[in-house]
C-alpha cells in the first residue's frame, strides 16, 4: 500500500493511503441504507447511509437514496485510488439492487458480490397451541 503526502491548509503534511482493492459493506433495511468501505483487512476508510445524504423519514428508504449513499462513498474511493471492491450486501430493503447498480455506473470493477443477509436456522419460537 503507497502512501503519498499533501499538505494541508494547516501546512500539516497529512499522508493519502493508495488502496487499490477493497470491500464495501451494504446494509439494506427497511429504513434505510448504509454504506461501509474498508480496505482488503477490514479497516474503515469510508461510509455513507441514505439518512448522512440528506434523506428523512420514508423517503431514505428508497433506491434513490441508496443511489446517493453510494455516490458519497464511490467519491472517497476515488481519492483513494480504489478501482475494484468485494460487494456483501445484507438485508431485504430496496436500496439492495439499486446500490450495485450504481457501484457498477460509478466505473468501479465488482470482483464479486457475497449476500450475508442473516437467516435464522431454527427461528422464534412457535405460538402457543390454541386450546378450544
């Protein structure tokens, strides 16, 4: 991983990390979208919701609004040199296909696309038995 050095207004050299590949994290609900970018081991560089774009009430529960999630999110990888990620994408919300859509219209390469949606195995437990 290159580093490079900027210098800020503060005339503080601050170093740029150049990471070439790595994951985005999408978690899907009802409510809203949220947006995780880590590098290769998991460290967070950038995230991004529906609700952090400017989104209140049912309307961050929409594919636009997942849409500008990853529009945030994609601009920080660019400054970062990033040109190919790992999708996971979690939960049944309806920001689910519209962010890798726009993941793949930003120019960014998808290695691969992993759903870790969470699926119960045995479940709640059953209702009591009606007794008449």
């Amino acid at each position: 991983m290159a580093k490079r050095q900027i210098k800020s207004k503060s005339n503080k050299k601050v170093e740029v990390k150049n990471v070439s590949n790595g994951r985005v994290y999408i978690t899907a609900t009802f409510n809203n979208t949220l947006v995780t970018l880590t590098d290769a081991s998991g460290n967070t560089l950038a995230w991004g919701s529906s609700g952090a774009s400017g989104f209140k009430g049912a309307r961050k529960a929409t594919p636009f609004a997942a849409i500008s999630a990853i529009e945030v999110v994609v601009a920080k990888a660019k400054t970062l040199m990033m040109n190919t990620v790992e999708v996971y994408i979690k939960g049944p919300g309806p920001g689910r296909d519209a962010s890798i859509r726009a993941l793949r219209s930003a120019g960014i390469n998808i290695t691969m696309i992993a759903d870790v949606t969470p699926i119960p195995h045995n479940g709640p437990r059953a209702k009591k038995r009606r007794r008449v």
